[in-house]
C-alpha cells in the first residue's frame, strides 16, 4: 500500500512539473518574438502574475506605493511555500534580491530576469537551487518611467526599438534616491528592502560612456563599504567566480568603465556612497552588484549577458549559503561594537592595479558640427592590453561614534526614515536637560544649481561643543549600539556624503532668525565694550589683523553682537545632539 502511495505521489509530483513546464514554455515575452523589443508595464506585471497562478514556488502580490500611484510588485520564488524573510532564514535559506528598472531606459535586466524566472520554473536542477536560496524580485521599480516609453530618451544606444525614461514622476533620478527618499519609489523600496534584509543585492543597469569590446561591466560594492570580514570574502570568492564563470560564458568582464579621458589611460573604482543602490545596500551589510552592459551592444547580447550573470549569482549562492550568512553575522555583530566609522573616502592615485582590457583605439578628428577635435573610436582597430585600475581609497573624514543620539521630535521624517531602515528609537518620558555634544557647522560647499530637488552641501567642516540641552517629552534618543549603527551614523553625522545635512533637512539652522536695528545696537554695543575690557582687547586685535575689518563699522558692530548674549545660539549650531558618557 505505501509503495502504491508512493507511486502516485511521484506520479502528481511528476505531473504538475511537466503542467509547469509546459505552461511556462507558453508564457511568451515580446523579447521571443523580436530580441530588440522590450516589455511594457503591463506586460510585465501580467507576466508575473501569470506566473504566480502556475506555480506553486511563485508568489506575487503588491507592495507600497509609487510616484505614479501604481504599487510596486514583491515577486517571491522559493521553495516549501517559504514566502516570507522569517519562514526563510528559519530553513536556513540565503536572500538574493533583485531589482529592474530603475532606470527604465535600461530595459535589458527587466526582460533578462522573465527569461531567468521562465527556465527556473522549467529547469529540475536549477528549482534544487531554491533548497538554500530565495529570490525576492522588483520586476520594474521606476515604474513612473517604465511608462513614459518612447525610443528617443538614449540616442546613443543600440535598442531595444522602445524603451522607457530615466526620471520617475516628480523627475527625479531613483538610483539617487535611496537615502534621501523624495519619492514614494525609494519608501517603498526601503520598506520591502528591509522587511527582506537580503545577503545579496543585484541592480540591473546599462551603461553610458566609452566605446570597448566588453559587453558586460560591472559595479560591486566598493570594499571599502563593507566590514573587512565581508569585504574579504566578496573581493577573494565572490567576484573572482563571477569573473571565471562569466568569462566560461563567452562574456568577458571588466569593472564598470569610468575614466578621465579614454579607459587605455585606466579606469577608476566607484565610490557608491548611499544615495545609490548599492551605496545604501552597504548600511545594511548587503552585498550589491550593479551590472552596466554596454549601450552600444546589441540588446540581444546584453539581455543575454545580464541572464547568464543571474545565473551565475544564483549558483554562487547555492554553493556558498552557509559561509555568507555566517561571515555576514559576524559582519553584523562586530559592527555593533565597532568605535570608529569613516564618513568620507577620497581615490589614492598613488595605487593602481593592472586589468587585462579589450578595447577600441582612440583618436581625435575634426568634428563636422562644430569644426573643432572631437574624440572617437575606431572599431576597425580593436586592442587587448592592460590597463591601470584605480581603486584604493582611504579615509578621508573618520568619527567616533557617540553612546546615543538625540534627535528633536521636529524631524519626524529623519525619525520614520529611521524606524523603516531598522533602527530602534526611544523616547524621551518627560522634559528634561541632558549634556550632549553638539556641533556648531563651521563652514560647507553647496552647489550653484539645484540636483535631485535639492541643494546639497559638501565639504562640511564642524566643531563639538558641550552643551546642557534642553529636551522635550517625545523627542527621541538613539542608541549607537545596534544593528543598524552604520546607517545611524552614516546619515545623522553631518559631514558623511549622504548624510540628511548634505541632503538639506537641517537648513533651517543655516540661516539667522533674529538680528538688530544698527541705530538702536550702537549704544548697547558701547556700553558692552565699557563693561567689558576683554570685548574691547578682542575687538582691537581682530583690527590690527584684518585692515578691511578695521575700516568697516558694521563689521565691527557685527563682531560685537557675535560676542554678545544677544546673539542667537541656535544658528549653524547642529540640532542633533550625542550624547558621549
């Protein structure tokens, strides 16, 4: 009787496969018919709904909100029905996370990942594969922009025929956005991103820039964004199997090519601070891949190579499950207590590798627009050599972490930002003075002309300062030691790249509020200098140092009311405190 049973559960089992396959062999994309078209919105989004109704190991539902007032979809393919991040890591299993369309010009991962999803629902050898690895998709993030689709935004590309737009609905640049988050897109992404805490994060994009042979290039995490533990095992097995195995494909890589003239004279790392995928990935200890094929490849080539490098991703992580969310732990747990953190890195042009390169020679000719030199490629003089690669960075601004900080309730959005990233908040019972350090902003950089809806700052330089603060029942306090400390630290220190002061959520304390009627101030300030010997020494050396001040009576009534108790404390003082003992 139990062998009967047996056979008959082999018999369904058998059966529902081949229904699955059979049906997914029918699941036809735009891309089977015309390998220069890509698919639209609705296409994809039927797609995977389609997909979840045939199989069991597929899960599709919506997902937050975006710019356009369409959700994002969550696509989950896993085995066991292990649907959610805690059924999951119960069963052991890694989490690689997947996301299309950011920029929806660059279509090739969107279709790329239908044909990958399409053969694993097919393919007995790549479902055992899902024994240790879930895979979480965004089929198209950008949605706003996966609409607006013409064949016109990206001239210097060679197809698909139509293709989508790199803005979202409020214009905005999304592989900007992930810190910041001005649009409802990257809240969303943030939520979904941190409901599933991925080991791994794949960001398909195609390139602009430079002509060479290379179809594929790639952006990994920079090393230096990652605790050394993790660091280590991306750059010593990750990343050299990617490139064995890419290269076994037919598809020769390099790192994604940014250069200061042509890429024989090198190429250089990308530093992804957080504002980009990958950037904001590394807060989390996520290790991320940003694929760039080559816009001037044909799409059937590039969608081609972006589907043999999930592949590739995918097996990489069957292998090695066990020892990433291992070393990832340990990764976790050391950063807790870590006492340092670097806010900003600057290239050491001092260290370079050599990178065998394939490319095109290089060369000026006149240009027949405007008559003057105009660089170009010759494809008929194809090169391979070695090039210098540019990728040591060194800490260029470090801080200590404080015990805590504290943040006015005033900042709700910093505060909600926060709780949706993981970080743990507490709030203040009732009034209270606390000693905290705090900043007052010396000086900063912001640019001329606004970039992503905003104005941001650089440069940032400050001084600390002890202080006896008073705080209000309901503003909050962070603690340092958490989980999530480097995203603490790296967006509430005011000179980190991408912190929320470079991103303009403090403005308000950059500029004065109260100030003096000149008249009226002259004979206070009199009386001050009168009463105050000390003033006077300091107002007299400022003149024999600075003979413009000298000859400048409002600059020197100026420098009295700085000196006075008139004089607002609150202005370009950091309104963050942190709290040291």
């Amino acid at each position: 009787m139990l062998r009967i049973w047996s056979i008959i559960c082999v018999f369904c089992c058998g059966s529902l496969l081949l229904q699955a396959q059979h049906t997914a062999k029918e699941l036809k994309i735009s891309f089977d018919k015309n390998n220069n078209t890509s698919a639209t919105y609705t296409d994809i989004r039927k797609f995977y709904r389609d997909l979840d109704k045939m199989s069991s190991w597929v899960q599709v539902q919506d997902f937050g909100m975006t710019d356009i007032g369409q959700p994002l979809q969550e696509v989950v393919i896993a085995s066991g029905k292990h649907f959610t991040p805690e059924l999951s890591r119960k069963a052991g299993k890694s989490v690689l996370f997947i996301n299309n369309g950011i920029h929806p010009g660059e279509p090739d991962g969107m279709d790329a990942t239908m044909l990958f999803v399409r053969e694993l629902i097919q393919n007995r050898q790549m479902q055992d594969v899902l024994k240790k690895v879930t895979l979480v998709i965004i089929p198209v993030y950008n949605i706003d922009g996966c609409l607006n689709r013409t064949g016109l935004s990206r001239p210097s590309q060679n197809g698909p025929e139509l293709y989508g737009f790199r803005g979202n609905a409020q214009n905005l640049d999304l592989n900007r956005d992930f810190v910041k988050c001005d649009s409802k897109n990257a809240y969303s992404f943030n939520q979904l991103f941190n409901k599933w805490n991925p080991d791994v994060l794949v960001d398909t994009h195609a390139s602009n820039g430079s002509d060479y042979q290379h179809t594929f290039t790639l952006i990994s995490t920079h090393k230096e964004r990652l605790h050394p533990v993790l660091s280590q095992f991306m750059t010593e097995a990750f990343i050299p199997h990617i490139y064995r195995d890419m290269s076994s494909k037919g598809w020769d890589l390099v790192p994604y090519v940014m250069s200061y003239g042509s890429p024989d004279k090198g190429i250089f790392g990308f530093m992804d601070s957080p504002r980009y995928s990958s950037g904001f990935a590394s807060l989390h200890h996520t290790i991320s891949f940003m694929p760039e094929t080559h816009m001037l490849k044909p799409y059937k080539d590039r969608v081609a190579s972006t589907l043999d490098f999930l592949k590739t991703m995918f097996y990489f992580m069957d292998d090695n499950t066990a020892e990433l969310l291992k070393i990832r732990n340990t990764a976790i747990n050391q950063t807790m207590n870590q006492d340092s953190f670097v806010l900003s890195y600057k290239l050491d042009r001092s260290r370079w590798d050599s990178i065998p390169f394939k490319g095109y020679q290089a060369g000026q000719k006149t240009s027949l627009v405007s008559g003057m030199s105009r660089l170009y490629y010759d494809r008929s003089k194809p090169w391979n050599g070695f090039i210098p690669y540019y990728n040591e960075y060194t800490a260029d601004i470090t801080v200590k972490k404080p015990f805590a900080y504290v943040v006015p309730q005033a900042y709700d959005k910093i505060i909600d930002l926060m709780k949706i990233n993981g970080v743990q908040v507490t709030r203040i019972a009732k009034d209270t003075i606390i000693e905290v350090e705090m900043y007052t902003i010396d000086s900063y950089e912001t640019t001329k002309s606004p970039y992503e809806g905003h104005y941001p700052h650089s440069k940032t330089m400050v001084s600390p300062k002890l202080y006896k603060n008073q705080y209000f029942a309901g503003d909050y306090i962070i603690y340092s030691q958490q989980q999530s400390v480097q995203y603490i630290v790296q967006t509430l220190e005011p000179q980190a790249t991408d912190s929320w002061f470079t991103w303009n959520a403090f403005d308000g304390f950059l500029s004065q509020k109260e100030y003096y009627s000149d008249y009226v101030f002259e004979d206070i300030a009199a009386e001050m200098l009168e009463k105050n010997p000390e003033l006077r020494v300091k107002l007299e050396a400022q003149k024999i140092k600075d003979t413009a001040f000298a000859a400048d009576g409002r600059a020197q009534l100026d420098f009295i009311y700085k000196h006075s108790p008139y004089y607002e404390p609150e202005y370009m003082r950091y309104p963050v405190g942190r709290i040291i003992k």
